[in-house]
C-alpha cells in the first residue's frame, strides 16, 4: 500500500454471520402505492459570515434534536453550527489544523458532530475526539504495528478510520477498513482501550467489492467503487451497500449480523450486469462506469422519528448525451420499511431526476440539500400517502 502513495489516486465514489431474514411485504398494502409530496425551499441566513459549500455538505451532521446542523470548513479550520429551526448560522466553533490539538491540515475523511458537543476529525494521518474548545479529548490514531486486529487483511490496515461509529459509552469502535484496491470489505470491532479486535465477515455485501474499477495506465491511476454504509441509528447500528438490497443489523458488543434480504418488485434486488474490473484506457474506464450506474444502485437508510419508519432510495443512471458537462439524471425510486425492516413499500418517483442530496429527516419531513446561489438550502419535503 505504501508504493501506491506516490500515484495519482482518483477514488470516485457514487456513491458466518447471525441469523437471515426474508422480509416480505408484511401485509398486501403498499403504503407508497398513492405516495406523493410537496416540495418548499429555505435557505439559511449566514449574517456577516461565509458558508463554504465548495465540498457540498457530505460531511455535515446533526445533533440529537435534529436543531443544529454542523458542517464543517477545511479552508478556515471551522465548524459551522447551523441552527434548522431558525435557518441562521448560529456560530462558527474554530479548530487548529496542527500541533497537539490539530484536526489535519491535509483532507479531512471525517467531521462528524458527537454527543455531548464533541467532533470526530479523521483523516489518513491522525484520528481523535475534539471538545468545543478545540481541545483533543482522545486520540483515536491506529497505527500500525500498535493494534491488534485479528483477520484484518495488511492492506486494510492502513483504512483502519474508514466511516467509524462508537459505542454509546466509547469503549468499542466499528468501522470499514476495506482494501478497495483489492475490492474486499471487512467490519472491524475494536476495543479501543487495549487497541484489540477482530474482523466480522459481512458476506451479503461482497457484491459492494465486485464493481470496483481500476484504472492504471503510465500517467494515472483512477478507482471506481460504490458505497459501503455504516450508520448508528437510535440504539442500533445498520450496513448496507450501493449495489444490493441487502441490510445487516447488529448491537454493540456481539459479533453476529442479523441479515434482511428483500423481493422487490419494481427494480432488481442487486445489480447483475457484471463489469471489468481492471481497464488500461480512460475510455474503458468511462465505459464500465456507465455499465455499473446504469444499474440499479441503492442510498444509505433514512429513518422517520415520527412515524418509526425506514426509507431507502434507489436509482438507476440515464447515458448521457453528447455534452459531456450536462447533469448526469435518473430514475428515482424510494423504499419503505417498518421499524423491524418489513418492507412496506415500493413506488418510482418520475417528478425526480436524481436522488435528494445528502438527506435526512426532521420534525417528520424530508431534508435535502441544495445549493442556491452559493447559499446553504434545503428542500423540504413534505410526504403523502394517500
């Protein structure tokens, strides 16, 4: 892995094991069957400051009220803390990018709100919890040669941070330390006091691996994959991939996954037109791209605190046309689960050519960003099911 550093690397990103369950629609109504819904758009007021949306908000996140959304700025070192109930940014939390109590100067893979007003910052350098005062509460960087992680691949070791999530009391720490040179995905479960742990295979999301493309040629090397997704939500924890229908759930401390395989009716469960995995030209690379987006590829969970509710996106990539700058559209497809994942309902979402961006759930509606003139926005779905 490290003679790999020096090489131009361009990661596009499109975005055995406990029990198994079949969930079926559990009752004969689909609950999206007439599912339909208004859009409004807000905007947040900034004041006198500036709200850096170069990168989007993939890295945003909420705290546990759903108020306050925190976004944070590589270019100035700031979190910006977004108060949704009155859309004004409330205040920007600064951090120093290095020394004892630096954050990165280099990407940041990671900045993630904690309870308690707290901050994970991950990046391939260094990893650790921040308080508000910009103090580094707990140094999370795994080296390696310092953690032992039986079953974890050599390769792996050095994505050890890949999308982490804690334990309620910060004991234990998952995360996906994948090899995606090699395609292979992998759950890591450490103890984070004796830097101790082990691999729990996740078998149903091998097929995630399979649509990794490589491109290496003499001037650059470029990789396609798709999407692994590791989320807490309430007292559980989910993974779910890009490219299949599957769900695994699981509790802290056990090393089993509930597994859920889903029928759906409307759209294939997984993809199944196979793509090369391994391309010498920018041309093929383009071509197996568009083989693998013009199948069916599935969004991370979202879960409806009001009506305890599941929901998942699912789109299917149009070809693009001959202007190769145009927005690149899809057939837009959504989801729904009861909160035991039963599938409860499927529909295609025709008045959508893309699926909402970076979405999320608040006071029972659906919140996506948009970028209006260079100012932070939401859409704002309202949802109906009659």
């Amino acid at each position: 892995m490290k003679n790999l550093l020096p090489i131009l690397l361009l990661l596009v990103l499109f975005s055995s094991c406990g029990g198994t369950d079949t969930a079926q629609n559990s009752g004969s109504e689909n609950i999206l069957e007439n599912f339909s819904f208004t859009t409004d758009t807000v905007v947040v007021n900034p004041g006198e400051e500036i709200i850096n949306l170069s990168r989007g908000v993939r890295n945003g996140s909420l705290d546990e009220s759903k108020t306050y959304f925190y976004l944070f700025d590589e270019v100035t070192a700031q979190m910006n803390k977004i108060n949704l109930d009155q859309l004004i940014l409330e205040e920007q939390i600064s951090f120093e990018k290095e020394g004892p109590n630096g954050v990165g100067a280099n990407y940041i893979t990671t900045s993630r709100y904690l309870p308690g007003e707290e901050f994970l910052f991950a990046n391939f350098q260094n990893t650790g919890i921040f308080n508000r005062n910009g103090e580094k509460v707990q140094d999370l960087t795994l080296k390696p040669g310092d953690i032992q992680v039986e079953g974890l691949s050599e390769n792996a070791e050095y994505n050890l941070t890949n999308q982490i999530v804690f334990s309620p009391d910060r004991k234990w720490m998952y995360s996906l330390p994948g090899d995606f040179m090699e395609g292979t995905n992998q759950l890591a479960k450490i103890k984070l006091e004796s830097k101790s742990g082990n691999v729990i295979p996740i078998p149903a999301l091998d097929k995630v691996g399979d649509y990794r493309i490589l491109l290496q040629s003499d001037e650059i090397m470029s990789i396609y994959v798709e999407e692994l997704f590791l989320q807490q939500i309430e007292d559980s924890y989910f993974l779910s991939g890009g490219t299949v229908n599957s769900i695994y759930r699981f509790e802290i401390g056990q090393d089993s996954l509930k597994l859920f395989e889903f029928d759906f009716s409307i759209v294939p469960n997984e993809k199944e037109i196979p793509v090369n995995n391994k391309v010498s030209s920018q041309k093929e690379f383009e071509s197996e791209m568009k083989k693998a987006r013009g199948q069916i590829g599935f969004d991370k969970l979202l879960f409806d605190e009001n009506t305890k509710r599941f929901y998942r996106f699912g789109r299917i990539y149009e070809t693009k046309g001959d202007d190769p700058d145009a927005p690149l559209k899809a057939q837009v497809f959504l989801f729904a689960f009861d909160e035991n994942l039963n599938l409860i309902g499927e529909t295609e979402i025709p008045e959508l050519d893309k699926v909402p961006s970076s979405a999320f759930f608040k006071d029972g509606k659906l919140w996506s960003y948009v970028n209006v003139d260079d100012e932070l926005g939401f859409a704002v779905f309202t949802l109906n099911f009659n």
